[in-house]
C-alpha cells in the first residue's frame, strides 16, 4: 500500500474519533451521560474508525 493511501486512512481513523470524543465531551461539559442517540452516533464513528484502521 502506498504512503499516501495509509496516510488517508490515518485520516479517516482520526476525524471518526475525533467526532466521537467531540460527541462525549459535549455531553461530559453539560454535566450529563450521553443520549441514545449520542451514545449511536459514537459507536458509528468508532465503527468507521475501525474499518479504515483495518485497511491499514
């Protein structure tokens, strides 16, 4: 795999989480648990993050 495919996968993996700790944080400053949505909307990021580390 070339350097500038990984480095676009690196990238992938690290706005998902990225996104997701922005969602926890959000919820963490306002002093309170996530949603059920909020809680989906982090496990969807972490999946994609997953799935572009594992083209690594």
């Amino acid at each position: 795999m070339s350097t500038q495919r990984m480095e676009m996968w690196r990238g992938i993996a690290t706005a998902a989480a990225q996104d997701a700790r922005t969602i926890a944080e959000k919820a963490n400053a306002a002093g309170r648990d996530l949603t059920a949505e909020e809680k989906a909307a982090c496990d969807r990021h972490m999946t994609k993050g997953r799935e572009a580390l594992e083209e690594l």
